[in-house]
C-alpha cells in the first residue's frame, strides 16, 4: 500500500509519496464479525495504517474457505434446506441428505402418512 498527499488535481503539483508498506497475508476465515483491528506502520515511519478485516462466503457456499456449496431446493432435483455448515437437512417427507433428499420418506406403521 503507499500512501500519498492529495493535491486535489492541481496541475502543478504531484501527489508525493509519504510512506508505503507490506504486509504477510493475514489469514482469515469467514467469520459473523471483524477480526481485531491491526495496525501496520510504514516502511519510512511517517504514517501508520489500522484496519479491521472480515471475509464472508458468497450466498450459498459454507465452510472454513468457502468450498461447500449448498442451495435450499424443493424441486426433481431434490428437496431439502441448508444449515449453517452448509449440511442438507431434508424436508418434510423426504430422507437422505446423500441423495439429495429425493427419496420419499418411509413412514413406520403406526405413523400418519400426512406427516
């Protein structure tokens, strides 16, 4: 990053560099909240940076790196919801997430069928 004056478009002044720095990848997972703030001081020690970081998983991929992707379905491809892990959990009259829920839920005998 490197941070520099802002001479607001003024011709006859270039934004001058004030300071810059690297940093090592900060790993992250997806997380409901911000990671604590973190402050990065420049490779000349004019400036210093603090930021907070959060990563959040695009609309229907779960898990530590966002690799499990799941979508409530109710239709011929199956019928199901997602939890928050991202696991399927089946609807009502259905059974066996490995299956996508397709299959028709077996009622025991002494069970009512409508539900």
């Amino acid at each position: 990053v490197k941070i520099t004056d802002d001479d607001n478009g003024v011709p006859s002044f270039d934004d001058q560099l004030i300071d810059e720095f690297t940093t090592p990848v900060i790993p992250l997972s997806p997380s409901t909240g911000f990671t604590n703030q973190t402050t990065f001081a420049g490779d000349y020690g004019y400036a210093s940076v603090t930021l907070s970081f959060q990563m959040e998983c695009d609309t229907d991929f779960y898990g530590s790196n966002c690799a499990t992707f799941c979508q409530d379905t109710d239709n011929e491809n199956g019928h199901y919801s997602c939890n928050g892990d991202g696991s399927k959990v089946c609807l009502t009259g259905y059974q066996n997430p490995q299956t996508d829920c397709t299959e028709e839920a077996i009622c025991d005998p002494t069970c009512n069928p409508s539900n």
